[in-house]
C-alpha cells in the first residue's frame, strides 16, 4: 500500500499549537457558490456516497450521472441563491462560529487544544482538516459530528472520511469519535431555551411541531437508532418544555425519491392540521444545529406556504441552536466527556519533550 505523504517529523519537537490534542467539528457540507457549477459539483459527492443511498452502484451511477446531475444542480442554485448571504451559505457561516464559539468555551474551562471544523462533502474537507492537523504536531482528535441523532447516513459516513484518510496515513492520529448526543442535558436545555426565547416574543401556537430530516424506512428495519433517538430528543424537549403529548408532533422531512421514507411526512402534515382547524403552528428542527437549505428553504419558505394554503393562519419557525451561547457550552460538555483521560487540561512538559529527544538521538535517530 502507498502512503500519503508525512510531514517532516522530529523526534521530542513541541507541536506548533502548543497541543497535542483536537477537536474536529464536523457538518455535512454546502456548495461554494449558489450556481449549477458548484451544485452539481457537491451533489456529485453528497449523492454518490453509499452511505446517502443505498442503490447498488452501476444502476445508481447510471440514474445520478445520467439524470439527477443533468436537471437538479439549476433547480438545487435557484433554492440556495434564496437563502444565500453576504457571508455565504449559512450552513458554512453557523459552522465556522459554532468551531469558534466551542474553542472559546473549552479554552475558558482550562482546555489547551485545537478546533477545527470540516465538511463531509465540500470544503474544508475532512481530510485537508486532518493533514493541517498533523502539520500542526496534533496527534489526538476527537471527532464530532454536528449531528445529535446518529445515523448510518450521517454520523457514519463522518467516520467513513475520517477512515479513508487513515487509511493511507503512515503515522495516525489517535482517535476518538462522538457518535450521538440526542439525551445530552444541556443540548435538551438549549433547545428549550430557543423555544422559551420564542415564546417571549410570538405568543405559543397551537401546537409545536418536531421536524427531523428524514431517511429511508428500511434503514430502521436494518438497525439504525435514528428513528428512536429522534424521538426521545423530542420526548425530552416536550417534558422541558411542559407539553402535553397532544400539543407536540415528531415529523420527518425532505424525502428524496419514490421509496417509502421514515413518517409522517413534514409538510402533509401541516397542511392536513390546517384542514382540520388549527390556526397556528411553530416548527422547530431539533436535528439540525445549523440554519441551512432545509431548515431555512424547505421549512422556514415552502412549509409556511403550503400551511396558509390549506387554511391555517399563523406559521412561526424556531431558528436552529446556530451560535446561541447555551448550545456552545452543550457542545463543550459533549467534547468534555470524550476529552477524559487525555489531560487536556496540562501545559506540556517541556523538559519530557527534551529528555525524550535525547533519548531518540542516543538510539539513532537523525538530528
């Protein structure tokens, strides 16, 4: 097997940073630009991961490169040109502050180590995160996905990157891995938090409805918790909250495809609540910790329209946790308890560092 290439390494050198240890912060990606050019780019690697569809891969290849690439990637531009900023894609923008945010809060704490973000499709990619790292002289990461629910389509395929830049690594990183965080306390109260903040300024809606991303129905059948964890992160935000079981709905949004997917489905939903007379809902996406394409675009736009349409009156949605400083002291509890044991919170022994190098040279080692 061919390695990558290492970086120049020098027995008992101090890592630039200062530390040994990182945090990879890790979200599933945006376009560079709101254009057919870089949708169709980005969709090329979301959709030809087998972990995001599970077709065998000639006849998938045939239906991506053949159709979806050839029409979605000019639909796709016009929805991200809609909620496109000065910053760029919200989801890039609310990522890069939640790394900042996090790498405040554990630097706050005591913590000496390194935040760094990436994306699972797009860039900063997983791997050119993982390659500065090791430039750096970081030899400890703690991965963690930006999603609180796991799911074989998300969580695992960050692991999957992470795997597939090891894999040709001569000298790895030692690696630990978040896999979900969906009971975490303070992640339950910071959602809870976003709700009360809302009900300060917009008067509680009829009913509350719990919008998670959606994935195929077989993936429950095959084993994957994300339908169960969904759930419970809604049970626990409605027990926070005081809410009656018939004051809250779980829902599962943006289905792709004609297979059948986890339910019930988001918009169907409100709009059969709106027949039925009720006048008001808010929306929250416990599943997303950052605004973007379908929170903002299907959710926040496309929901509320199909709402009105069908009779109801009055549409509210919940913005996602973004940098709200709440969720960043979550985020740094999560990383908290991943960190144990690996004494983030001590200088670096200089004078170890030294003895340990006059040691290497002893045995041989190239000054």
């Amino acid at each position: 097997m061919a390695f990558s290439a290492e970086p120049a390494y020098t027995h008992g050198a101090a890592p630039a940073t200062g530390s040994r240890t990182a945090v990879l912060y890790c979200n599933l990606g945006t376009p560079d630009a709101p254009t057919a050019p870089a949708l169709r780019k980005y969709l090329a690697e979301f959709l030809g991961d087998p972990r995001v569809v599970e077709i065998p891969r000639p006849i998938w290849w045939l239906i991506l490169h053949g159709i979806i690439l050839r029409v979605r990637p000019k639909k796709s531009a016009a929805k991200y040109a809609s909620i496109w900023t000065e910053e760029g894609s919200p989801l890039r923008v609310w990522t890069e502050k939640q790394a900042q945010g996090l790498a405040q809060v554990l630097a706050d704490r005591g913590h000496r180590l390194v935040v760094r973000h990436a994306m699972r499709y797009g860039s900063p990619s997983v791997a050119s995160q993982l390659d500065e790292l090791k430039q750096l002289g970081v030899d400890r990461v703690l991965v963690v996905p930006a999603y609180p629910q796991y799911s074989g389509t998300t969580t695992a395929s960050v692991f999957d990157a992470v795997f597939a830049w090891a894999r040709k690594a001569r000298r790895m990183h030692e690696l630990r891995f978040v896999n979900h965080y969906h009971d975490q306390g303070s992640y339950i109260d910071a959602l809870a938090a976003s709700v009360r903040a809302h009900w300060k300024t917009h008067a509680p809606a009829e009913h509350l409805v719990m919008s998670f991303h959606g994935v195929p129905a077989r993936t429950l059948e095959l084993g994957d918790p994300y339908h169960c964890e969904c759930h419970k992160t809604a049970r626990l935000l409605a027990q926070t909250l005081g809410l009656a079981r018939d004051r809250y709905s779980v829902t599962f949004q943006s289905r792709f495809g004609k297979a059948r997917w986890l339910e019930p489905y988001t918009e169907p939903t409100l709009v059969a609540m709106a027949q039925k007379g009720t006048r008001s809902v808010e929306v929250i996406c416990p599943g997303f910790t950052a605004d973007c394409l379908e929170t903002l675009e299907e959710i926040r736009d496309e929901a509320r329209e199909a709402f009105i349409a069908a009779g109801g009156e009055r549409f509210e949605y919940i913005a996602c946790l973004n940098d709200r400083p709440d969720w960043i002291e979550a985020l740094a509890d999560v990383c908290e308890q991943h960190l144990a044991g690996w004494n983030t919170l001590q200088g670096l022994d200089l004078q170890a560092l030294a003895r340990s190098r006059e040691h290497a040279l002893a045995l041989g080692a190239p000054r």
